[in-house]
C-alpha cells in the first residue's frame, strides 16, 4: 500500500503493513541497533516525573526506618513480610493473590482507556531505559554524536566516552542490584556487609544478577525485551478497541508528505501537513514509523507525538498530527470531546467497576485483619482417654500465630458443649510475630458424657487475645481485645 | 543401584539425548539456509481471502541464545548423568547431595544446641528458650503416641506424673529415649493357675493400690502373687531396673479393673518404646529428655 492510497481513504486502513527488508528472505536476521534521539516536551515531562516518582520509591524506601526496623523488609528466612505497620505470615498470602488480581485489572482497566500507558512510562524496562539513555546521551551526544562514534575508529577519545558511559551504567547496574536485595535484607545491615566484604552468597549472587539484568536490560536488549520477551505486545490486540486512544498519525491530515518552506501552507503546494522530516521516527525507541499506523512494537511512549509537535509549532502548523487519538477518532473526524465521550464505554465502565470492588475489598480485609491467627488441630494418635473421676479428656494441639509486632497474651475457653472445662490452662504469652504451637486438654464429666453418647460431637474453642491486665489485677479482670472462633470435635469412646 | 532392567536402555537414552542435541542444531542450520519467503516477503499463504503470513525473523541474539541452550546442555551431560547410566564426570548424584545438604543442616542446627549441651536438666528446665525446642522435639517426634501435652493415653505412658517405669531421672529418661525401651510382660496364666486362681491375683493387685476388690478372692491371690512377685516385687512395687511397673500405685497403663488385669496376667503383654537414637541428634535428646523431666517436676510441685 503506498502512500498515496492513504490519502486517498483513510478509513481503508487495517492491514498493518510491513515492508520488506532489503536482505530479507531469511528466518534470522541481525537487528539494527536504534540509536533514537533524544526528546522533550508534554509527554516526556510526565515519563521523566514518573522515572523520578518510581525510583525515588523503589531507591529511596529500603532506607526508610519505621518503628526501629526497616519500612518495608520481606524477611524470607524468618517468613515474615513487614510493611510499615503490618507484619505478613506465609499465610497472608491471599493478599499478594489479590494484589496481582488489582494490577491485572488495573492494567485491563488502563489499556482499553488509552493503550499501553504502563509500557510507555512506568514499566522498570521504560525507566531503566530512559536512565541508560539519559547516561548516554550525557557521554556520546545525541543519535547523530552516536552513530558517528559508532562508525569511528577506537580513539582515546572514543574510549574515554564509551568508558565512562560504562563506568556509570555500571554503577547504577550495582547500586540497582543493591537495592533489590535491600528489601530482603535490612539496607543497613546489607551496606556494612558490602563495605566489609561480608556479603553471603546467595546476596553477592542477587545483587550481581539483578545489577547484570538492568545493565543488560537497559544498556543493551531495550526495544528487544519488548519486542521479544514480553508478552504484553502479543495480547494488547485483544485488550484494544477502536474508541482506545492510541499514538495515531492523522493520515488523513499529513498526506501526501512532502517538504515545504516554513509558514507555506500545504495546501497550496498540494501536500499535507507531514514535511517527511523524520524526526517521529528518529526518536522512536523501538524504531518504528508510526505513519505507518499501530504496530506491536509501539510502547506508547508518545515521543513521536512531542517531536512532531515540535515541528508543527516551528512549520507554523496546529499541533497534533501525531496524537492520543481512538481508530473511530481518526476515521470518522471525531474531535477531542467526541473521543473522550466514547471513552466511558461498556467495557471501561466494567473494568472500573470491577476494579473498584476488588480494591475496596482488598483494603477492607487489610483494614480488618485480625491481629492473629489461630488453628485447633485434634491429637490423632489417641481420640480419647478416661482420667481421675471418670472424666473423658481429649488433647488438642492449638496454633497461634502473633500478626503483630507487640507481645499479645492469650486465653482460650471451650463453647458449644456443656460441662466441658479446659483442664490445667493458664494464660499464654507470645512474643513479636512469635508463632506457636501449644497443647490443650479439654475434660468432660461422665455423666455428660454419657448422656451424649458415644462419637464425634461438634464444638468450638474461642479464642481470645486479652490486654495484659496490671500486675496487681485479679486475672479475670482482663478485656477482651479481639477473638476468633474455632471449629473442632470432642471424641466420647465406646 | 540402576534403574533399568538392562543394559540396552542406557544405551537407548544415551543416544536418544545426544542425537536429539544435534537434531536441534542440525534443524536451526537447516532452516537458516531456507528462504521460504515470496518477493513480497510473505509465505505466500493465505487465509480466508485476504489474510496473509508475513514472515517476522527472528532476532539473531535469539539464535545464538537457541545455540548456547545446546552447547550447555553438551556440557551439562559431560558433567552431570544424563546419558543413561553413565555418571558425569562429577560423580554427582541427588543421594550425594541430600547427604551434603543434611550434612549443613546439621552444621547449623549444631550452632543452637551447642550452648545446652553442657547445662545439666535443672537448669535447662529454667529456660525458657531451651524448653521452647524441647516442647517443639516432643510435639514433632513424641506426640504421636504420647500425646501433645503428654500425658499418654491407654497402653503409652503418661509422662507428666511421678510414675517412671524405667526411671525418671534425665539421665535415666534420655537412655530410654536414645535406645528405645522393650516392656514385656509375659503370658503368666500356666504359672498362677486356673482362670479363678487368675482372678484371684486380679483382685489382689487391686487390693494393693486400695482399690475396690473382693477381699476374700484378694486373699487367696496373695499366695500366687509369688510368680508375680519375681519381677514385680514383694508387694507389687514394681522394679524400675526391669521396667516392672508398680501396681501399687493409682496408674493403669493398660486399663482398670479386674477384668483388664486378669487379661493381662492370662495373655501378657509387650510394649515397645523405639530408639531415637538414628533419628535425633545426643544434643537432641539432651534437650528433649530434660523437657520430658521437667513436665514431670511442674506436676510434682502441683500435686504436693
């Protein structure tokens, strides 16, 4: 399809064309390296504000001490995930369940609004990029510095460029790779281990791959991590429609391309508002032409859209020959406000909704999370035994895990089956995050169990945190604080 | 140990892997030489009218990470079994290192029994760290038949009262969990008698502990306690160097009554305790047997 023919119907569009390379033919080529130039503007502000606001989070947070500990510490060899004032138990797991069912939809939610908003600013493979790019572009210039230094022969001064650029990668590589493990071992406790050559394996390991991932991630495979191992490119067709608002270039606007003299108007000549001057493809990151309509390649970075406008404003053009727009937008000559209408469709309307149900859950179960946890496990290598006076006695193992980082004391009582006592129970105290387990024995007087009769009969043990009462308080003058309810049976023998 | 039956398995899988290998290789040279493509570079296929197969290549770090794949796994059955039985030069095998990663488990878990090993079960029973592992060996490796709390159940021993059959000093509570114990008390009737003359001893016993007996039968089976008495003692004390219980005491290991002590004396009766000793380490069973003496101390103090 040649260029003409777009002009000519726009509308006629869907087939995304892919031309052929001039080596082509084979199943394997070798890609071309993008050396994509470097952009300012709308778009590139908000990514820049997002690069901070993301690392600032993820650099700065280890570093943060809450309550005499770290903010946010995942302690996987005690299990015990801290953050800020929670303190997580493998069994709190359902939580990091419902925090990916919030991202999925959350990402659900903002593809079909406006594309692939996450790639194009707050993925780590944009913000690493973008920091790499930044680093290189501050040691070998701009895309044409590069690729002259790419061309030229090795030169002290070539080396020095490409030396300090890979002093500087590096070093973010190392410090991105400290930082990961930061969060599983304590920042503080991890930089004196570092700074003494204390460092266990498994933390030199981590903190090696993760700095090697992001220097090769972000220095090297770019474009290529999304192109080829994400799969995210694969499936945003199922998640798109034609009222999502995409990176679009007005064809029917920009055609037919071709130069013309600053404050001509194009139509006049016989040409559309495109002068052909490349730069929407030169600041591409994944080195796509955009004119060539949606590609799987497009991150939604909309640096196209911040050079073109550029050059709109230096050609005296309006704005927006690249732009935010749906396929309904483009074709059908929608303006803005029509497009924003379609926007509150269906299918956003749903995700929203949904979205929001699952985030109002998941902080109300935050919210109202015991502060501990409690499982009553029968003893099964004996069901039952007769003691002093007759009395059926049944041994239970209780487990009782602290989700708190203060000292909690418990009782516990028997409900649901008359006469039954809790032999021998005194007050249980668990420490900080303690988990343990603790046997009880519940008896029950002959007569009542003779009235039940022989065989399993249902019951429940109550569980009760209570505030440690003062020292010189009789015992029962404690209160309640929170309770659970837990199901077990009590075994009468034949 | 090989796991087949023959020999000319090995040899199958062994030159099954090592033909796949070169297959893949051997597959990717193929079709890099290829050039499937049309001028339009498209296959040349279409679907429903107008659906057309592009060709998308494949980026060539792609293909050298397709190649490495491969040579690794070259080197992986150089090093490690892979071809069949042969064993990699490595000698590596998950027996092995099940038996390292044991060997470091152990290593680690030395580090926390070490400052108790030296404690004598007085002191430990004051820490309350060190009655934290003891109480969690117990409910692991003791609860099953002892019970959680243990205080046992018909046929095992409750281990909180003062009733020891074979000693309830720690060192005497340790030996019993290091090599197991073997209680037995054998069929007696052909020694005592008749099946009333059984009784008879039934009612005697019971009327050593003061419980609720037919005293004349109680008087005739005093005489016959004499075959009891052996292992027992004179009067039913019992012998912890034998591991005879006391049967003057209130405890019925294996049940109260008259009928439950004539079917013992009729039938006999043997219990085993198994050894720990290939399971849990001296520093263990240091641990766990002043735990098992200390539940015995608390109920002591109780009771007094």
């Amino acid at each position: 399809m040649s260029d003409p023919d777009l002009a000519a119907a726009p509308a006629m569009r869907p087939v995304i064309p892919i031309v052929a390379d001039a080596e082509s033919g084979s199943l394997y080529v070798s890609e071309a390296k993008i050396q994509s130039r470097a952009v300012s503007g709308w778009f590139a502000t908000w990514r820049w504000l997002l690069v901070w606001f993301t690392q600032i989070l993820f650099y700065g947070l280890p570093w943060l001490q809450w309550n005499g500990r770290q903010a946010v510490l995942f302690d996987l060899t005690a299990r015990r995930f801290y953050i800020f004032d929670m303190v997580l138990h493998p069994q709190d797991v359902i939580f990091l369940a419902g925090l990916l069912i919030l991202s999925a939809y959350g990402l659900f939610l903002f593809t079909a609004v406006a594309g692939r908003l996450w790639c194009g600013y707050a993925c780590p493979q944009t913000v690493y990029t973008e920091i790499f790019m930044w680093v290189e572009h501050r040691f070998e210039g701009d895309r044409q510095a590069r690729i002259k230094l790419d061309a030229a022969p090795w030169t002290v001064r070539k080396l020095a460029r490409r030396g300090g650029k890979q002093a500087v990668w590096i070093a973010i590589g190392l410090w991105t790779g400290f930082t990961f493990v930061a969060y599983f071992t304590p920042a503080r406790t991890l930089a004196a281990e570092v700074t003494s050559f204390g460092l266990g394996p498994w933390e030199t390991f981590w903190i090696l791959f993760y700095g090697l991932a992001t220097y090769g991630n972000a220095g090297y495979m770019r474009e290529q991590v999304c192109k080829y191992m994400c799969p995210y490119a694969r499936f945003q067709s199922a998640m798109f429609d034609r009222d999502t608002l995409i990176i679009s270039y007005d064809a029917a606007r920009g055609e037919p391309r071709g130069s013309r003299r600053r404050g001509v108007d194009p139509a006049s000549v016989g040409k559309g508002d495109c002068i052909d001057c490349t730069l929407c493809v030169q600041v591409c990151p994944t080195g796509i032409d955009i004119r060539k309509g949606l590609q799987y390649e497009c991150i939604g970075c909309a640096a196209c859209i911040d050079a073109c406008d550029g050059v709109m404003d230096k050609m005296g053009s309006p704005r927006g020959l690249i732009r935010y727009a749906t396929q309904n937008g483009i074709e059908k000559r929608w303006t803005r406000r029509q497009m924003w209408q379609r926007v509150f469709r269906p299918r956003v309307l749903v995700y929203g909704l949904v979205l929001v149900a699952i985030a109002s859950a998941f902080v109300a179960s935050l919210m109202l999370r015991a502060p501990f946890k409690a499982d009553i496990v029968r003893d099964r290598g004996a069901l039952a035994r007769l003691v002093e006076g007759g009395r059926i006695e049944n041994v239970y193992r209780v487990q009782l895990m602290n989700a708190t980082e203060q000292v909690q004391r418990f009782r516990i009582e028997v409900e649901g089956l008359d006469g039954a006592t809790l032999a021998g129970w005194s007050d249980v105290d668990l420490g900080p995050t303690e988990v343990r387990w603790v046997p009880l024995a519940v008896q029950l007087p002959a007569g009542a169990a003779r009235s039940l009769g022989p065989g399993a009969h249902p019951m429940r043990f109550r569980i009760v945190l209570v505030a440690p009462a003062a020292a010189d308080a009789a015992p029962d003058a404690a209160r309640s604080l929170a309770e659970r309810h837990e199901k077990s049976t009590f075994v009468v023998p034949r | 140990m090989s796991d087949f039956f023959h020999d000319g398995w090995s040899i199958f899988i062994a030159v099954s892997t090592v033909v796949s290998l070169i297959a893949c290789l051997a597959l990717l040279a193929f079709a890099s030489r290829r050039q499937p493509m049309a001028a339009d570079n498209s296959t040349g296929h279409v679907f429903d009218g107008d659906l057309v197969e592009m060709n998308n290549p494949l980026p060539m770090w792609w293909v050298v990470l397709f190649v490495l794949t491969v040579l690794f796994s070259f080197v992986y059955v150089y090093f490690f079994p892979g071809l069949g039985a042969a064993a990699g030069s490595l000698g590596w095998t998950s027996r092995g290192e099940l038996a390292a990663d044991q060997a470091r488990a152990a290593e680690a878990m030395a580090k926390i029994y070490a400052p108790y090993a030296a404690q004598k079960a007085e002191a430990l029973s004051q820490d309350g760290k060190a009655m934290a592992i003891g109480q969690r060996l117990f409910l692991n490796n003791c609860a099953t038949c002892h019970g959680s709390d243990a205080r046992g159940s018909k046929g095992f021993p409750d281990l909180t009262d003062a009733d020891w059959l074979h000693g309830g000093s720690p060192e005497k509570i340790a030996e019993t969990i290091t090599l197991g114990r073997t209680g037995v008390m054998p069929p007696m009737a052909a020694a005592v008698g008749t099946p009333a003359d059984v009784r008879d001893v039934a009612n005697y016993v019971l009327s050593l502990s003061g419980d609720p007996h037919n005293a004349i039968s109680a008087s005739a089976g005093r005489r016959k306690f004499a075959a009891c008495a052996a292992c027992h003692g004179a009067g039913g004390v019992g012998n912890q160097a034998l591991g005879a219980p006391n049967l003057a005491d209130k405890v019925w290991l294996h049940g109260w009554g008259e009928d439950a002590i004539a079917a013992i004396v009729e039938k006999g009766k043997t219990s085993v305790m198994p050894a720990q000793a290939g399971r849990l380490t001296p520093e263990q069973i240091h641990l766990l047997s002043s735990y098992v003496w200390s539940l015995s101390q608390i109920r002591r103090t109780v009771s007094r």
